[in-house]
C-alpha cells in the first residue's frame, strides 16, 4: 500500500482497512456459500427441492446486523473527516492557488513558488482558490484533498510525519493539460524549513535585480509555462522559445495581418488576449492576467533572452 | 363513458375562482406588512392554500382515486426531500 | 384508420380513463420538478443573498404581476367551465370558454412582452453591461434566476396556448368526416353489388354486379347526414388534459409571484 | 398498438416476427407499436453503441500502456472518455434492461398484451434514436465532441470551446426518452395486470421495473433544467451557475446528483430483477424472501434519492453536508445487502441447473459483492477524502454498472433470448466467452482499485512512473475483457439467426413467458390469464 507521510495517513488507512477486513469476510463467506450450496444442491444430488418462502428471524438478523456494522462504519469515516476539518488554533497558513493547469502557493510573508516546502510535525493550513475552474488539490501521501471552486474558497489542512518529497495532483478535470497540473510537496525538518523560509522574502520579484532572471521566475510561477514551452516543443500555445523579434500571422477580428512580436505586442497579449490571435492557436482561450507593468516588463525581457 | 366523473356545477368553480382572488389580493396586501424573515413562509403558505385549491377542485385530485393521491403525495414529498437536503449544505458554509 | 385503432385500444384495456389519467399526472409529475430544480436554486440564492433579493424584487411591478395572476386564475376559470360545458353536451359554451382561456392567455404574454421590454429597455437582462457593472451579485443571479423562471413559464403558457387551438379544432370539427371513397373500398362494402346503376339518360341498366366491359365510367354519389352536435367523446378527455396542463401552469404561476414580486 | 402493423386477418398465435402488417421490411420494425418489436429495436440500437463503447475503453487502455502521447494526443482522449461515459450511461445503460428486456417482458409477465401507452413507447425509442444522432452530430460539427466528462461540471463545461451545447441537448433529449419509458410502466403496472394478480404476485423482474420507473419519473426532469440551465449560459450568457455573476458552480452539481445520482440506481435495479428471475428458474424452488426482495427495490430507490452528496465530500460543500450523506449513504447498503442474502438463501435445498445464464447471476453476485463493498469504504468520508475522484472510483463503479448492471443483461440475453427470438445459443462458446470476460474484467478494474488507493487520478492522459506497472497490468485485462465481449456478441448474433430452434420452456420457468408460444404471439395471450398463485411455485419434487 502507498505509504502514508501525515498524521491522517493512519486515520484514513485504518478505517480503509477496518472496512476492507469486513468487507472481506462478507465477501469470502457470501461466495463460499455460495459455491458451497451450488456443489451441493447440483440437480444431480438433491432432486427434492424445499420450497421455503422466507424466514423472518433471517431476515432481522441480516437486517440488524449489517445495519449496526455499516454505521461503526460511518462512524469510523466520520472521526476521521471531523479530524480533517478542524484546523489546530497553532496552524500555520499558505494560500494554494489553481489555474490552468499549475498550482501557486503563497507564504504568509508574501513568498510564491509554484512547489510547496512545509515543515514535518507542524500543521499546515491551505487556503485554496481557483482563478478559473474547478480544481482539486490532492496529496496522495498526506490522503488530503479538496476541491479548488472559483468564487469560493476551502481549505484542508495537514501535518506531515515524513521528510521527503511528495506528489501533488489536480484531481478535478480541468482541460487538456489536467494530467500535467502537478506539483510537489517537499517536507524538511522544522529547522531546515526554518532557515529555508528565513531566506524567502515577499518583495516583488521585479524589485531589485536582474529582470530578466525575475521574468523567467514570472513565467512560472504565473502558470505561462503550463502552455508556452520554453524550448521550442510543442504545447497547446506558441512556445516562447526565439518568440520575440519574429513576424507572426494573427488573426485581428477575424482578419488575418502580420505583425512583429514587440514589446507592445506582447504588452497587448498579456492584457488582451483575444484581440489578436496567433495563427494555428485561434480556438485556444487565453485568460487575461493581471500583471503589473513591471512584470510584463520583466517577462518581456526574459523573452527576449530566449532566442 | 363518464360514468364515474363526478357531477360538476358551474358555481362550486365560481366560488373557487372568488377564494382564489380574495387570497391574491391577501398576499398582495400583506405583502407591506413587515413580517421580517416570515415574509417570505407567509408569501409561501398563502401560495400553497391557493395552489391546493386549484389542485384539489380545478384539476379534481379530490375526486381521483386514492393510487392518484399517493402518487401526488409521493411527488411533493420528493421534492419537500430534494430542498429539504440541499438546505444541510447551504445554511452550514 | 383512427376509429379502426380506437377500438383496438378499447379491446386492450377497455376505456382506462384511470390508466390515462395516471399518464397524464405522471406527464404532470416531471414539468413540477422541471420547474423544480429551478425553484431549488431560487431557495438556495435567496437563502445567500436575502438582501439583495428584496432590493431587486423591489423593482418589478406588483401590479402587472397581480394582474397577470388575475389573468391566470380567471383563465383556469374558463376552463374548468368549458369541461363542465362539455360534460353537459353544451359545445357552444366550450368553445366561447376556451376561447376565453385563450384570450386571457394572450392578455398575460402581452403583459410579460411590455414587462421584460420595460427591463430590457433598461438595460436590466441577463449579461448586460449595465447589469453586471450596477447591481450586486445577488442581484444579477436574481434577475438571472428571474428571466429564465418566467421565460420558462411563459413557453409553457405558448404549449398551452396551442394545445386549446388544438382542442378547439377536434371540438369544432364535424363529427362525421366526409372523405374520398375509392372503388376498393367501396366494393367491400356489404350490398354494394346490388346497388342499381343508371346511365346519364335515367335509364336502369342493372346492377354494379352484372356491369360489363361497355360501362366507362361510373360515377357514385352518396348522400349521408352527419350526425350534429354529437359529442365526440375522445375530445372530453383531450380537454380534460389540456385542462389539467393549464392549471400546473397556473399553479406555478401562483408561486412565481410572491417569489419575484412580493418578497420586498 | 399492432393494429397499426395488422391486415385484420392476422392469424392469432402466428409469432410477432413473422406477422405482416400495414408496413414491411425495416418499416414493420422503426413503425411497430408491438412492444416485443420495441424491445428488439432498442437491444440492437443499445447494442451497437455498447460495441462502439467498448472500443472507446479499448483506445483509452492503449493509449495508458505507455506514459506520454502514443496513439492520440490530450484532447482526443478527454472527448474519448466524455464519449465513452455520455454513450455507456445513456445510450447503454440507462436504456440496456429496461428498454429493451423491460418492454419485451414487462406485459407478458403481467399477463398484458401490450403496454398501456404503446404509441407513446415507439416515440421513446425514435427519440432515443434522436438523441443518439445528436451525440454523433456533437462529434462531427463545430469543434467536435465534448471534452467535459459525462458529468459536464460548470465552470469547465461553459467555458470549454468544443460541442457541449449539442452533447447536452442530446442528454436532454435522452432523459425525455427515459421519462416516457418510466411513464409508460407505471401506467401499465398500475392499471393492465392480469386477473389476480396483485403487487405480491408480480414477478420481481416486474418490482424492480416499477421502482426503477419511478425514479425515472422523478429525478429525471431535475437534470433535463439543470442541463438547460448550462445550455442558456453557453448560449445567452444567463449565468445560473457562474462565480462571476453571484453563482455558485456546486449548486450545479447538487442539481447534477439530484438525478445522477438515483440514475445508478435506475442502472442497477433491472439487473437485479433479472437475477431475481434466473437464481430460482435454476434452482427449481420458489424464491426465498419474496416480499423483502420486492420491498428493497422500492427501498433502494427511495433511499437512493437522499445520498446524492457523496459525490461531493470534497467539492466544498459543508461539512455538515458530507456528514449528513454518509450517513444516509451507508443506509442503502442495507437493502442491498438483504437482496444478496435472499438469493443466496434461495440456492439452499434447491435442485440447480448450472446454465450459463446461471453462471451469469453467479458472476454478477460476485462482481457486486465486490462493487458495493468498496462502496461502503467510499460511503465513509475519511476514506473518500483520499479515494474521490481517482482510479478507485472508477473501478468501483465498473464493478456495479458493469460487473453488476451489464453482466445481469448477458445472463438475461442467453436466458430469454430463446424466447425472444426462438432460438438456443452455442453452450461452449458462451462459456468460453464468460470465462474470458471474468479473467479481463476483474485483471482491469481490480487493477484500477489499487491504482485509484495508490492516487491515480481519474481522466488523466497520462501518468507517473509510479503507476506504470499496474497500468500495464490493467490494459493487458482490458484485452482479455474485449475479446470475451467480442465473443459474446458474435455469439449472440449467431444464435439470433443460426441457433437451434428453442422450445416454450428450455428452462422450466414459472412466470408468465414461459407458459405462451416461442416466440411469442403478437398479442402474447390469447385469453388474458387468471392468476392464482405466486410467480415462482416450482413443484418439490425436481423433474
């Protein structure tokens, strides 16, 4: 069985297999039976048949007791989910947040990655969002999940028990590239994660430095990369790789022109997405993203490094 | 062919007609009454006695067979089920 | 054809109006929670949105919408009377009922037309500029919810509307229809063969049986009275459904009301 | 009704295959009011969208036998998977038993000529067929099929630029189609029963349609708004639904399960039916439990209409909502579990006849064992948590609808086949065929379960390294499964045209089907039966 790396992993597993041993021995002696009375009573061994129309202490009997198993059932399911929703007052908190198709995770200070680092043993507080459609955030050590709805927002949270890193999933479908919405979860050691999170800061990654540098963090961390490649391999949208300085074929409210991919030009694509579409990508719909002036000024110049 | 329709009078429909009307005119009226958040349960409840008024005579469930009667029983317990549930999710976000 | 397939039905299960009226209840049963899913997303919506409902609902007109009621209610008036008319063999009366029904119902859409026109005018419709930029979000899933409620209302009360013109063309129809009689039909009828044949002149020339290759042609005139102001009794049940469809109408009418117009 | 197929010189008693009417050829069949003929249009129809189905599955198991693009690229295989689940749900299963087994059988084993409504039942097919044309059309125009999900979730579904409004029409239609059908059952269960019979000596096949009819009545419209609703937005921009004009996106899934959710249930119960008719057929005695078999099915519907939220525990509907149904889910296992016992308990002191419609019951008992007790581990929300919307859910579901559903319609086909069309089907070919199904069917989603606990998503074009092997595993099942399938049809084919001619009772049946001409007259009866006693009175002494 998949290993477990949070504090619900017991939880969940237990109950999983509390159930599954039940369901086990129902199934074995149904089937056995089953089998049994079919060997038995094959019309080569028993020609008298008995025709019993029913029995009404049987029936109570597998009436009551399934029903008192399946709720210690419920009950089990239920512990475990109340767990899960009643964040510990000590949490620490980290706003996920899903687009097509990656996932963003917010520091409390400020600080975006698109992977997510989390100290082991301390809880953790996702706060999820969604920009356009439904998502959902799955870890399938941590046995968390939860649905990321655009206009509302949910939560889960965890507390890993493992160092290492961990898979992170979109579990809700959510277009062409759903099966690569991944990311990961790195556990480190409270104090590693401490001296980590020290040298994270909040500013603005276009404040100070190289802007270029800062354009190319942009690109991921605002999800670009989910569809523009960066080298030059085919993805659903024109990769970025020797975009800049080219001629393009648009198409202008219906209207085919050439234009030069310039400053203005991609200024324009960011803001507008719609007014002018490149050839060969005309049905595929781009949201507008709300990105600051300096930051198109930053990506611009990280496209124009990538010949 | 219609021997088991029920003899029908033109005033006993008259008079339904009238109810119906004196209640529309009630929940117009006591619409500028402020009941608060009751407004809506008395908008809703003057809405149901109409409704089973027209149900009960116009449409003739009155006189249909008891099968009939459970089955519009069943309908409205489903639906009075459907909202009833939905309503765990909404009030408790 | 029609009268050949009435009595094999007949023969099936004779004269069910029980079976039919579970059909038609049933029929019933789905348009109620057709509606249904809607009214649970109205009771969700004003459940999140309670203020916003009040603020919206306060700008539709109560008077048009409890005249429109009137209108509605005095409709499934006429119509409960056109079936007792019927019953009573009074087609004449039917008829000027339904056809009150029908009036009555042209009178509601009229008003919805000048209603939404009104709203729309005022650039208050679903995914309007003015509305998404003005209202709150409570109030454009009101008037969201609003439009597609009585839109839906009113396709019903048009169904409804040609369902009457319907039934009134079975209940005006002649009882007896004349219809075209070729000769392959006629010769299985029994004591055709001794009809007598006469030629142009008026003379006998016999019987159809004993007609030989010199006849041409022969042409047949038949006279027959139809029977007047017999009730066909197919068209009772057909109003009876028209009828019990008419009345959900109204039925659900008489909730949209409070729903959109009073709950100020 | 057959008059309209009749010259008033029919010959009672002459098979309603060979009867000539006002139409023939192919016109006898689309214009047929018969409901035996009914019942064979919509097996050949429900048949041929099974096969295409099938090969849909196929394709998508090939493309998981290597990671990244093989055969297609992500978007074929998103409107591959819509149009696997929008073709099995409601051009196969939904119509599988009752439209096709449901109206051959319900009125003769009522002792009816034919169903109450029975024009109104030919309309049901042509707007199956409808419908149907609409799924086509929705993959040839505009940019083609759905990429959706059959569930067509809000917001993705109006925002997708591929053909949903033409798919959801098509549902729309669809559900229409099953609204008549329900209709048309409960009029003729409520009002054409022979003499005698009354509820508690209607064959189970029978119960479990008038359940199965009422929660087509009832949950269906729900769907038929809610899909409109998705429509208007798609078209006029009313945003029933959307975050950005104050909707809420999980209203639309509430709505959504409102049906679907009974939906499975509507799958489910006819099959069970039909194993109620053949477990004691074939064990020679009376079925144990009568009345608590026939109460469940109406028990299963009633309760399988208040759990609709366990789809969503992690939607982000309230925590008090997720609770409530788990802990109404868990009350549906209840009667499901008192069916399985009843039919076990009915192979005790029995005289049974192995047949392979028998084998069939036996595989659907095991195959639904297996599906509704990962059921129960879903039901529970901690376990559902980590399992929603993965690869166990998928194998679970296979396990009930298709294991389950769709294993009780083959047993159904090789046992009223024979009467159906008169003729035997090939004994060993069959067995072949079963045996190859139960080898691939329980090698593929057994192996999907195990994917799905260790995080497999669902409607993933590709997957980790992680998965790999078992994917590998699950897609060489899927081989064997298509072959026994395969198989299966072509047998079936062979048997409807070359079988050896099939007597009135090769099974020593009790119900009504079983006591009039193979095939069956036009008008079933020639003198309406009086019932007198219980549907399954065997003799004790086995013959």
């Amino acid at each position: 069985m998949l290993s477990g790396a949070s504090s619900f992993a017991s939880l969940v597993d237990d109950a999983f297999f509390f159930i599954l041993i039940i369901s086990i021995i129902f199934f074995v002696g149904i089937v056995a039976t089953m089998l049994f009375f079919v060997v038995r009573y094959h019309h080569t061994r028993n020609k008298k048949v008995a025709n019993i129309e029913g029995n009404l202490t049987l029936e109570i009997v597998w009436t009551v007791i399934p029903t008192l198993l399946v709720m210690g059932m419920f009950y089990y399911g239920f512990i475990g989910y109340d767990t899960m929703r009643n964040v510990p007052d000590d949490a620490m908190e980290i706003t996920v947040t899903g687009r097509k198709w990656s996932w963003t995770f917010t520091y409390e200070n400020g600080f975006q990655a698109t992977t997510l680092t989390v100290p082991k043993g301390r809880a953790v507080k996702a706060n999820i969002e969604s920009e356009d459609v439904i998502h959902s955030f799955y870890i399938p050590a941590f046995r968390v999940k939860q649905d990321a709805v655009p206009g509302r927002d949910t939560y889960l949270w965890f507390r890993a028990t493992e160092t290492g890193t961990f898979d992170i999933l979109c579990t809700e479908f959510c277009g062409d590239r759903h099966a690569y919405m991944l990311s990961t979860v790195e556990v480190m050691s409270e104090s590693d994660y401490n001296t980590w999170y020290a040298g994270t800061s909040g500013e603005q990654i276009t404040e100070g430095g190289d802007l270029s540098a800062a354009g190319e963090k942009l690109v991921t961390l605002k999800g670009c990369i989910a569809c523009h490649s960066i080298d030059g391999s085919p993805r659903i949208s024109p990769s970025f790789k020797g975009l800049y300085g080219k001629m393009e074929t648009v198409y202008t409210d219906g209207k085919e022109r050439q234009v030069l991919i310039d400053d203005a030009y991609i200024a324009k694509s960011i803001k507008e997405p719609a007014a002018d579409k490149v050839k060969g990508f005309e049905n595929i719909p781009m949201p507008p993203q709300p990105l600051s002036d300096d930051e198109i000024k930053a990506i611009t110049e990280y496209l124009k490094s990538i010949k | 062919m219609h021997e088991n329709e029920h003899e029908m009078k033109y005033s006993t429909y008259i008079y339904v007609w009238l109810a119906l009307v004196v209640l529309t005119w009630v929940t117009v009226a006591v619409a500028s009454i402020d009941f608060g958040n009751a407004a809506v349960f008395v908008a809703l409840l003057i809405a149901a006695f109409k409704s089973s008024l027209v149900v009960a005579w116009f449409m003739h469930l009155k006189n249909e067979s008891a099968t009939i009667k459970w089955m519009v029983a069943t309908l409205f317990i489903v639906f009075a089920i459907f909202i009833g549930i939905t309503f765990t999710d909404y009030p408790f976000r | 054809m029609s009268n050949h397939a009435a009595t094999m039905v007949a023969h099936k299960h004779p004269s069910d109006v029980e079976g039919a009226k579970i059909g038609m209840w049933l029929f019933l049963f789905t348009e109620v929670l057709l509606f249904g899913g809607l009214f649970i997303a109205y009771a969700v919506y004003r459940s999140v949105y309670p203020e916003a409902f009040q603020t919206a609902a306060a700008n539709l007109d109560t008077f048009i919408g409890a005249v429109n009621t009137l209108f509605l209610l005095t409709s499934s008036l006429t119509v409960v009377i056109a079936i007792v008319a019927l019953q009573k063999d009074k087609q004449k009366m039917a008829v000027w009922m339904i056809w009150a029904t029908v009036l009555f119902a042209l009178g509601f859409m009229v008003n919805k037309y000048f209603e939404w026109s009104a709203k729309i005018h005022h650039g208050i419709y679903p995914g309007s500029p003015e509305l998404l930029a003005d209202h709150s979000k409570g109030e454009i899933v009101f008037y969201n919810l609003y439009y597609t409620m009585t839109g839906l209302h009113g396709l019903h009360v048009i169904i409804g509307l040609i369902v009457f013109f319907f039934v009134l063309y079975f209940i005006k129809r002649r009882p007896v229809v004349t219809e075209e009689m070729p000769y392959e039909i006629l010769k299985n009828v029994r004591g055709t063969s001794r009809l007598a044949v006469v030629s142009e002149k008026g003379e006998e020339l016999g019987t159809v049986a004993q007609l030989d290759d010199k006849v041409e042609l022969v042409d047949i005139r038949l006279t027959y009275e139809p029977v007047a102001e017999k009730r066909d009794p197919r068209n009772f049940v057909k109003l009876e459904n028209a009828g019990l469809y008419w009345h959900l109408v109204d039925v659900i009418w008489i909730f949209l009301f409070p729903l959109f117009y009073l709950i100020t | 009704m057959p008059s309209h197929t009749l010259d008033d010189t029919v010959q009672n008693g002459e098979s309603y295959l060979d009867v000539k009417g006002r139409y023939t050829g192919v016109f006898g069949w689309i214009f047929s009011v018969d409901h035996k003929r009914i019942g064979l249009l919509y097996l050949g129809s429900v048949f041929v969208f099974f096969t295409v189905g099938i090969l849909l599955g196929l394709f998508m198991r090939l493309e998981q036998m290597t990671m990244g693009e093989t055969l297609m690229t992500a978007t074929t295989y998103n409107r591959l998977f819509t149009l696997h689940g929008v073709i099995m749900i409601f051009l196969f299963i939904i119509p599988g038993t009752a439209g096709t087994l449901g109206n051959f059988f319900l009125p003769i084993q009522i002792g009816a000529k034919d169903v109450f409504f029975p024009r109104l039942n030919l309309l049901s097919w042509w707007l199956y067929i409808a419908g149907a044309v609409m799924a086509l059309l929705a993959i040839f125009t505009g940019d083609g099929m759905a990429d959706t999900g059959w569930t067509f979730y809000v917001p993705y579904s109006t925002q997708t630029g591929t053909n949903v409004t033409l798919a959801l029409t098509a549902a729309f239609i669809l559900g229409f189609s099953s609204i008549l059908t329900g209709l048309n059952f409960v009029a003729t269960i409520h009002r054409m029963r022979a003499p005698g019979m009354n509820f508690h000596r209607m064959p189970l096949f029978v119960w479990s349609l008038y359940a199965t009819a009422w929660i087509q009545v009832l949950a269906t419209p729900v769907v038929g708004i809610t899909l409109v609703l998705v429509i208007l937005e798609r078209t006029l921009g009313i945003g029933i639904f959307n975050p950005a004009m104050g909707g809420d996106p999980i209203l639309y899934q509430h709505l959504f399960w409102i049906y679907s959710h009974p939906a499975v249930y509507l799958m489910v119960l006819p099959g069970m039916g039909v194993i109620s008719e053949i477990i004691p057929t074939f064990c020679r005695r009376t079925i144990f439990g009568y009345k608590a078999i026939a109460w469940s099915s109406v028990g299963i519907a009633a309760v399988g209409t208040l759990v609709w939220g366990h789809h969503m525990y992690v939607s982000g509907q309230s925590s008090t909502a997720s609770i409530v149904f788990s802990f109404l889910t868990f009350f549906v296992a209840i009667p499901t579990a008192i069916k399985v016992f009843n039919w076990v308990a009915t192979m005790y002191k029995a005289s049974i006849r192995v047949e392979v419609p028998f084998l069939y019951a036996l595989a659907f008992l095991f195959h639904f064992l297996i599906g509704g007790l990962t059921g129960l581990m879903m039901a529970a929300i901690s376990v559902d948590v980590h399992v929603h919307d993965t690869y166990f859910v998928v194998g679970h579901f296979h396990y009930t609808m298709f294991g389950g559903s769709v294993f009780a319609l083959f047993g159904a086909l090789y046992y009223w086949g024979p009467k159906m069309w008169g003729r035997m089907y090939h004994n060993k070919t069959a067995i072949v065929a079963l045996v190859l199904q139960l080898i691939g069917f329980n090698t593929l989603y057994m192996t999907m379960m195990y994917l799905g606990y260790q995080g497999m998503p669902r409607r993933y074009f590709d997957h980790l390294p992680q998965f790999h092997d078992a994917h590998l595993v699950a897609t060489f099942g899927s081989w064997f499964l298509v072959s026994g399938l395969l198989l299966m049809i072509g047998t079936l084919l062979y048997s409807v045209f070359r079988g050896e001619k099939a007597p009135a009772n090769p099974w020593g049946g009790t119900t009504l089907e079983w006591q009039i001409p193979t095939p069956p007259p036009l008008e079933n009866f020639d003198e309406i039966p009086t019932i007198t006693d219980e549907p399954y009175a065997h003799k004790e002494e086995a013959v």
